[in-house]
C-alpha cells in the first residue's frame, strides 16, 4: 500500500484547505495499521434532477480515496434539501417539496456512479432522513445547544445578511447542525466539499467532538466556473455541462470554455499531473484549440468511452471547422401555415420559453437555412427540411404535419 506522505501528496492535488493535513496523515497512518477503511463523507442535496461537472470535482476526489482502498459514504440530504442550504445564499434558500426532492434523488445514484466505484466494498448510499425524521423536538433542542448563535453567525451569507438588515429565519441555523449530525451518525473520518461547505464541514468537526467523537478531516476544493467564465457552473445560470449529455454536446461544450479556464478544468476534472497541464497550457508549446481537444476528449472518454470521444472530436470538426451540418438533427413536426419567429424556435424545443427566444434572436444567435433571425416577431413559413439553429450546437429540420 502507497505510504501516508505518498497518499497525502496525491489527495492534496486540486484542493483550497485541508483542516488538517497533520490529521489527515495521522488517520491514514493509523487505518493502514489496523488494516481499517477510512469513511469518506459527501453530503449532496438533490435540489435539481442533474449532476453537472462542478459537482464531479468532489466525486473526484473521493474516487481518488477509493482508490487508496478506503470508503466512500455518500449521503443523499433528502431532509436537508427541505430546509435549503443557505451556503453561499445572500437571500433564504426557497425549500422544495417532498415529491421534488424523491423526484431529484431518483438520478442520483446513476450519475455519481459514472465517478464512483460502485462495488459494495468501497461505497455506502445514505439518505439522511433515516436519522433526521427520526429526532425528536428534545433532540433537536440538544442538538441546537452544542453551537452558540453568534457562532452561527460568523458565516459569510449570514454576516452579508445582517448587514444588509435582512431577515435570516430559524430553520437556516439548523442546517449546518444537521450536516454535521450526519457526520456523528455515520461517523465519518474525512468530509470533503466545495469551499462553499467549509463553514458546515467545520461545524460538523465540532459537532462530532460534542457527540464524543473523533473530528472528521475537512477537505474543501475549489468551485468550478461555469461555461461564462464568470459564476460557479450551475444549472439555473445554464453555464453547465451534464454528465448525462451525449458526448457531442458535451465535447462541443467544453470547445467553448474560454482558453484562461483550461488549467483550472485540467486540474479539476482529469489525472494529468501537473507537468502534463503546465505544457497543455502553454500557447508557445501546445495551441490553444489542440489542448482543448485534449480536454474535451477526456471529458468525453470518463463518461462514455475512447470511441465516443473520437466521433465527438471528429464530428465537432466536421462542423464548426469545415461547417458543415451534423448528421442527427433531430426532426420536429410543426403544422403548415406562418409562425412567429420565437415561437417557431420554442416549438423545435431549441429554447426554453418566448422570452430566450426573443434574447437570442435579438443577439443573431439563431438562423434558418444558414440566415441570421433579427425579429422575433417575423412570420416564417417553415417549409420540409428547413434547418433552424441556434447557438453552435442546437439544430432542428422541420417536417411538416401531413393534415
């Protein structure tokens, strides 16, 4: 088995803070002595239905624990997700339903799996309402003493809040309690999460010692930026990548991050060592467009295979670089007779509602036949195998409903 030094030096790649490497050298010395997996915490709220690559990071990273023969124990915060995590929040979290969040969760296990060994013996499914439904108003009481308020409120979004005077309710005290309840519960030896979840992580370190335990490790990494280049890859702010997307959009995709975003996604979201990414990086040894190739076929190749991310490669080319048409457009049927322009891209589903589609059409990002849309209130006549684009990877052929 590869030594503690060894193993801290390859877990500390990528990361912002680790609370504390001495710790952590500490537990892994100890459990490669008594022959004993470490528990490796991840909490994840299914307050959407999709994992995106931001979230991979710490997947990441707990597959690399994995690997060094310790256990994963990814707890799904299908209570939590009905408080709503504040972290991050300058404004209270809106707290979703119990029929959302069942419908959230049931992906889960699937999409992390694309990441995670999934093999019994290295990792364990966690939904944190097997304890948190549990609790009566007396524990939840005790629970509340172990942290002061003014504790509390030394986290950012709180202090911005009271700033701000604006209103911080109850339930938002109670989550990071919680959080680090899961942490007693399944007596985890190391949390990992974004930078974001250090002041819940920390708690939980404090609140497993009140418990009578151990501190768990916190280990934080950084927050991906999303495809804008500006905010966190979300899936409301639409600058994601899925890990369920086809390999074609996936690739396409990532062709589009900015070239100052490519050490941080090779760091984050490959295993290439740091050499490797330095030359990747450098325009003077590798051109720009060859190292995002690179990128998007590694991308492509963890979540499908070396083929598809061949075929993604060969067809990105085919049709950005010698422009040409893809392949697969999908076909959508619209009924003869003039339409609106925005209301023709929302019937080929290559926009989300009227409003996206009056956005893009007012910013040229969408054509007919290779001609740029500049009213979205145009009559168009769509005509059979009149091809609608919008953006660089979304396409549509119209197919006329036969009366």
């Amino acid at each position: 088995m590869m030594d503690s030094a060894k193993q801290i030096q390859l877990l500390k790649r990528g990361t912002v803070e680790i609370f504390t490497e001495a710790e952590l050298a500490g537990k892994l010395t100890e459990a490669a002595k008594k022959g004993r997996q470490l528990r490796i915490k991840l909490g994840l709220d299914p307050t959407s239905a999709d994992i995106h690559l931001g979230h991979t990071v710490v997947l990441r990273k707990m597959r690399q624990f994995q690997d060094l023969g310790h256990k994963a124990v990814l707890i799904i915060g299908d209570y939590t997700a009905r408080i709503g995590d504040p972290s991050g929040q300058n404004t209270t979290r809106p707290q979703l339903s119990t029929e959302q969040i069942e419908e959230n969760a049931k992906t889960y296990f699937d999409q992390a799996g694309k990441i995670l060994d999934t093999s019994e013996s290295k990792l364990e499914i966690r939904y944190n309402s097997e304890w948190l439904e549990k609790l009566t108003a007396i524990e939840i009481i005790q629970l509340a003493a172990k942290k002061t308020v003014a504790q509390l409120l030394q986290r950012d979004s709180f202090k911005i809040r009271l700033r701000n005077d604006e209103d911080i309710f109850m339930h938002e005290f109670l989550y990071p309690l919680m959080q680090g309840y899961d942490s007693v519960v399944v007596r985890s030896d190391v949390e990992l999460g974004g930078t974001d979840q250090t002041f819940n992580n920390l708690v939980g370190r404090d609140i497993q010692r009140a418990y009578g335990q151990p501190p768990q490790i916190v280990i934080t990494l950084p927050i991906l930026v999303g495809l804008d280049g500006k905010e966190k890859m979300s899936k409301s702010k639409g600058n994601y990548i899925g890990v369920t997307d086809g390999p074609n959009d996936m690739f396409g995709k990532v062709m589009s991050i900015s070239d100052d975003m490519m050490e941080n996604y090779f760091t984050l979201l490959t295993n290439l060592n740091a050499g490797e990414i330095t030359e990747l990086v450098n325009p003077g040894a590798t051109h720009p467009k060859q190292a995002k190739v690179i990128l998007g076929k590694a991308i492509v190749t963890d979540f499908y295979d070396n083929t598809a991310a061949d075929t993604a490669a060969a067809e990105f080319d085919r049709i950005f670089a010698k422009r040409q048409l893809p392949d697969d457009i999908p076909e959508i049927e619209i009924t003869p007779g003039p339409i609106m322009a925005g209301k023709l891209l929302l019937a080929c589903k290559l926009v989300a509602s009227g409003g996206q589609a009056k956005r893009i059409i007012k910013q040229d990002g969408a054509t007919i036949d290779g001609q740029k849309l500049t009213d979205p209130n145009a009559q168009i006549t769509p005509a059979e195998g009149m091809v609608i684009q919008v953006g660089k990877r979304k396409f549509a052929k119209i197919k006329i409903k036969k009366n």
